[in-house]
C-alpha cells in the first residue's frame, strides 16, 4: 500500500495526504527558489524529519529505559549548497529539561538519535551536525 499521494496544487505548491490518517501537508517553494515561502519547502521537510525521527527514537529508547524526555526540543537548521542545489548540511540543537540525566542515560538518548532511521537513510556527503544541550 501506498504511504501517501502528492499533488501539484500550481504556483509552486503541492499537497500531500498521509493515506493511513488522511493528514494533509501543504509545500511551497522556498523564495530563493522562485516560491512564496509560505509553507515548509520540500528540503525544509527533508531536514524537519532529521529532528522528528531523532526525537520518536530517543522517546522509544527513553521509555524503554525509564527516562523522562517530555519537552525536549530539536531546533533544526537547514543549510544549502550549490551546484547542484541540495541540501548540504542539517544542523540539530537538541535541548533537554533539567532533568540531571546520567551519562548512561545521555549515552543511550544520543545513541538512538544518531542511528534513527532518517539519519542513517541521508547520504554520508550531507553534513549532520547534532549537538547535545543537556
């Protein structure tokens, strides 16, 4: 079965439904890049999912391990290169409640951030640059 269907609205625009919940997501092409920057772009939800998956894994391993991770956040910064244009780097600032996390405990949240699917499926060229604010 098919994840999810994607349609060219016009104007640079498309709409994409998540086929199991029937969730829409709304794209625009980024103004550098000819669009209205009215919504996320489609590399802003390349990097967006970098922090999405680190943050399920580490809550998956955090529950596992019986650590509080509610009200973490992952600030993510999407930098691009040129020629051709992609994205050249994903910088991700993970911020945790004071919460004094073990270094066992630090040990097994970065663990499951930098081995979440989304970070092993990016090619090795494109930068991740994680940083950890505990």
């Amino acid at each position: 079965m098919a994840t999810s269907e994607v349609t060219y609205l016009g104007g640079l625009r498309t709409e994409s439904i998540h086929l199991q919940s029937g969730d829409k997501i709304i794209t625009d092409a980024p103004v550098d890049n000819k669009g209205k920057g009215e919504a996320f772009s489609p590399t802003d939800l390349l990097a967006t999912s970098l922090g999405n998956c680190m943050l399920t894994i580490m809550g998956i391993a955090a529950d596992t391990h019986g650590i509080n991770i509610e009200g973490t956040t992952c600030s993510i910064t999407k930098v691009m290169a040129a020629e051709p244009r992609r994205v050249g780097e994903i910088q991700a600032t993970l911020q945790f409640p004071a919460n004094n996390y073990s270094d066992k405990e630090q040990k097994i949240l970065q663990n499951a951030a930098l081995t979440c699917p989304v970070y092993l499926s990016l090619h090795p060229d494109l930068k991740k640059t994680v940083d950890f604010k505990w």
